[in-house]
C-alpha cells in the first residue's frame, strides 16, 4: 500500500492512514452506529460467503455489525483474517463531524496493533 524511496520516506503518512481506517456502515446500520459510545473496541470477522464482496471484513461492536472495513483496506487484511485462529479486535471511534460531512464516513478504526500482518 505504501512504496516509497528510501531517501526521504515520510512514515508519518503510513501510520495515520491505519489510524483512521474507515467503516462503510449504510443505513441499514445506522441506528447501531449511533447508540456506540465515542470509543468503543471494535471485532473484525472475515465474510468469506458474502455475495457482495468476496473480501469483505465486516466489524462488530456490542455482539452486533455495524459496517465493514472499507473495500480497498479490507482486501489486503481478508486474508490474514480468516486465517487467524483467534479474535481480532481493535480500538474504534465514532467519526468527527468532519468525517461525516467530506466522506459520509461514521467510524474510524485503529489498525497499528492488529495481530495479523496485511498483504502487499
């Protein structure tokens, strides 16, 4: 995801991205998503059967989906996913309203402590 020459790599770009990795929650989520407190601890389940995309990460909060990891993250993460035996968790936020107003997007996750290692 991130290629860069060796003289003057600015790493600072590649941490805030999997800071602020977006969750796609439409309106059938979006009652769920505002009864989320402002941080919350966010569940990733690969959806190996899911029709619509075949990489898709859907994230669970309080035992219930709220979204799934945006389409272009989730493709490089599917894998490693499903692949781990145990549970993978993460911090999440709900969006600021800047999020909301620029990209429609409601809640970010935080990627920089996953246990699974994403593909290139």
């Amino acid at each position: 995801m991130f290629s860069c020459h060796p003289v003057g790599c600015d790493l600072s770009m590649a941490v805030s991205v999997i800071e602020r990795v977006p969750v796609v929650a439409g309106v059938a989520y979006i009652e769920r998503v505002r009864r989320l407190p402002a941080s919350f601890t966010a569940t990733l389940v690969a959806e190996p059967e899911n029709r619509y995309f075949r990489h898709a990460i859907a994230v669970h909060a309080n035992g219930e989906k709220v979204g799934y990891v945006a389409p272009e993250i989730a493709v490089r993460y599917f894998e490693a996913l499903k692949a781990h035996a145990d549970v993978v968790a993460c911090p999440a936020r709900r969006g600021d309203r800047s999020d909301h107003e620029t990209s429609g997007v409601e809640l970010l996750l935080d990627f920089t402590a996953l246990p699974i290692t994403p593909t290139e």
